[in-house]
C-alpha cells in the first residue's frame, strides 16, 4: 500500500532540495520495471552533483542518449500512479550534454580480475560490466572443457585440435591448462577478440588466473594490462581457504569431488599473489561485494 505520510515527507523533502547539476558516473538500464513504474523500460544513473553528492536517479525519457560524463540536469517529474489514481513525482535528470571525451582513452589495456574459485570474481565483472555497460566488454574465453548448464562466462567451446591449432597459429596468445581426475581442460585468449573491443573504442575486461595473466603480459605487455588480485577475507590462509570453502558449497555449482579440486587449486592461487607479486596493480579483499565493486571502478576510470 501507498504510505500518504510517507510521500508527504517525500514531497516536503523535494521541495526543500537544492537542485542541483551534475555528471553521470555510470548507469544501468531497467528492463523489466517494478509494479506502478509503467512497461517501458527507463534508465537509472548515478549521478555526482556540482557540490560533491552523489545520487541515484531515472533519467527523463527525452533525454540524450546516457553516457559516463555527461552533464544532466534535474527536473520534477512523475514516476508512478497510485492506487488511488493520485500521482508521485520525483526527481529525474535530463541528459543535456554529452561527454565528447572517451572514458578509456588508453588505447591498448585490458582490466584483468584474478583470484582463486569463490572469490567472487564473476560476479564482480558481471557488476562491472553493468556499470561500464556501454564502455566495456567481456572478452571471450576459448576453452576445450565440455559446456556446463551453470556457466556464467562468455566461454567459447572447441575442440583440444582446434585449440592446438589457434595456439600453433598464434591466434590464441594466453593459454593454460588444467588437469582433473577425469579430463586435462584448456582454455586461452585470443589476440583478435581483445583488439576488436579496443576498435570499438571500449576496455576489454577478462576474468582470469596467474597463468592467463603471465600469458597476456607477456603478449601485450605489463603496461597494458590493468589487474586486479581478490582475496577472501579471512586473517591467514588457513581462514581465508576456509571462507572459500563456505562459498563453494553455497553457491552450490560444484560436486564435493569438484569443490575438492577447486581448494587445491585456491592454494596455488593464494600463494601466487605473493610469488607473481609484479604482476598485480591493487589486491582487493572481496568483504563487502558494493565496495570491492566500487573501488574497482574508481581505479578503472583513474587509468584513464
């Protein structure tokens, strides 16, 4: 139910606002809106005002198109019908000047996201990607391991001949491969696919392991690649495998045989921060996924 004194406090609180301009720092699109907030879809920005505040709000449909940095300017406008047939007004920016200046200037670097299996690397990129919707890529993953229901990242399944093949061409310039019980799985990165997100004027973002990672410095370059290390949290190693552990199970992707096999390889990759120390720009502890998320983003932007 619609709370009156709660839209009168709303109201009131509006009306005492300074309102103010300011600049998009990133933005997502909705899709699917909730009940009340019509069928369209409608864009939702983060928005840092001219006296510092930040704040998250729709765009006006009329606006330009949403882009990071552009100027906006904000507005009274209705979002939602009552019940009762009253209306709700709220405050929405209006695009009015776009940023002429790209976000990644830089025009060869790659933000690399490394850590050990439940660290929560995927679902970081995922919000990355989200953030940096129209600036950023995923680049594609080519591997030999069979295609599984769960899978999350943008893999692209081939042959071990097929991938020798690329490997033997050049066309794959990062590769590592990974024994289990049942199967020796390969995966690597292809040259093209990171060059064709930096035509398109957009940061190629890989999830990524210590092997891919030595791979990709040594084919574009230590100065070309902008990493990432995340560690759980947790005071020793002892309590951060621990804390690994505990999400593997939960997330409830993996047989115990498979979980087994992800720790031994979490051990390596803990060890690695500290024994490929120069190959990571920041080490992030994966507490608070929001803030892990939002330090991320700002050390993208600074690389500008």
């Amino acid at each position: 139910m619609d709370s009156i004194p709660s839209l009168h406090r709303r109201t009131k609180a509006l009306a005492s606002t300074a309102l103010e301009a300011g600049t998009i720092e990133s933005f997502t699109v909705v899709h699917h809106p909730p009940a009340g907030f019509g069928s369209e879809s409608y864009t939702v920005a983060l928005i840092k005002t001219q006296s510092g505040k930040k704040v998250l709000a729709q765009l006006t449909r009329e606006s330009a198109a949403a882009a990071i940095g552009a100027t906006v300017t904000p507005h009274l406008r209705r979002i939602r019908t009552m019940h009762n047939g009253l209306f709700v007004n709220d405050l929405k920016y209006e695009v009015v000047t776009k940023k002429t200046e790209p976000l990644f200037t830089v025009t060869s670097y790659v933000l690399a996201v490394s850590g050990p299996s439940g660290v929560g690397k995927t679902t970081i990129a995922r919000a990355l990607l989200s953030l940096f919707a129209s600036v950023a890529e995923q680049v594609p993953i080519y591997t030999t391991r069979h295609a599984k229901k769960t899978d999350v990242e943008p893999y692209v399944h081939v042959s071990k001949e097929q991938f020798d093949r690329m490997i033997t061409s050049g066309d794959i310039i990062a590769s590592t491969h990974m024994p289990s019980k049942t199967e020796t799985r390969s995966y690597g990165y292809r040259r093209k696919d990171i060059e064709a997100i930096w035509k398109r004027g957009k940061l190629p973002i890989v999830v990524t392991e210590v092997h891919l990672l030595q791979g990709l410095v040594k084919a574009l370059g230590r100065r070309a690649i902008l990493s990432c290390g995340l560690l759980p949290p947790g005071k020793s190693r002892r309590l951060m495998l621990s804390s690994l552990l505990h999400r593997l199970r939960t997330r409830g992707r993996d047989t115990e045989e498979q979980i087994e096999e992800r720790m031994k390889v979490a051990e390596v990759d803990l060890r690695a921060f500290a024994d490929h120390a120069h190959l990571f720009d920041h080490l992030l502890v994966n507490d608070q996924l929001e803030t892990c998320v939002e330090t991320i983003r700002e050390i993208a932007t600074m690389k500008r």
